[in-house]
C-alpha cells in the first residue's frame, strides 16, 4: 500500500499544466521529472515554464469538480468478502452533478479491478486526459 499523500505522475502533471490547473501546491516535478517538495507556503509553480506542479491526487478531484464539473465515484469492486486491504477499485465519472444532481451525467461505466485508491484515482486522471473530457 502506498503512502499518503500521493501524487500525479509526471505526464499527469504537464496535462494539468496545460489545462490551466493553478491550485497553490508544495510539491513540483521538474523537467527531468524529478519529484522534489518546494520550500515555504504553497505556491503555483505552474506559471514557471521548466517546473511543473505536481499536486496530491485530493487537490486535482477538488479541482475538477469545482473548474469542470466532474465527479468521480470510487468504490470496491464486488462483494466476495474480501478484506478492505485486499479488495479491488472501481471508478465511475460523472458530468454536471451541480446543475443536476440526480441526473447528472454518467459519461463512464464502472472500470474496475485496480489494487488500491490512488492507482483508481490515477487511472481516472488518464482517462479523463485520454478522452479529452476536459
């Protein structure tokens, strides 16, 4: 089980970069991909052109419900008793839960079988990139 807080990958970060993410973060990815925690308050280092923000998984859900109306649902796959550790994840997206919240949009189906909650939470970034759903 990985630690928290976790990441964006690299290449998650410079999408992110390029769809104007700007929430203050107080880790950076640099050109090399290099991973390094930033000194002082958090700071948006997205306006720098060789640093890259690399927010925790939390702030980039925040962002997307609130700048583009996306929800993402994550959830444990079936119910075969498994133990919560050992379980496997599923996600579902959702679009314009705030104009409607009981009809929003189901824009995914449930993709599931991933081994922990910030590999879900990845996977769903790389959809969303993928599908060009912002």
């Amino acid at each position: 089980m990985s630690k928290i807080p976790t990441y964006t990958t690299f290449e998650q970060a410079k999408w992110l970069k390029e769809k104007k993410f700007d929430t203050p973060v107080r880790t950076i990815f640099k050109d090399n991909g290099t991973l390094e925690e930033a000194i002082g308050i958090p700071y948006n280092y997205n306006i720098f052109e060789n640093i890259q923000s690399s927010p925790e998984q939390w702030r980039v859900v925040e962002w997307l419900f609130q700048e583009h109306n996306i929800y993402i649902h994550i959830s444990p796959s079936g119910d075969d008793g498994t133990s919560f550790k050992e379980c496997k994840w599923n996600f579902s997206i959702y679009k314009n839960i705030l104009e409607n919240f009981i009809a929003g949009s189901k824009i995914t189906p449930n993709i599931q079988d991933f081994n922990s909650i910030e590999e879900t939470y990845s996977a769903v970034f790389d959809y969303i990139k993928q599908n060009n759903l912002i």
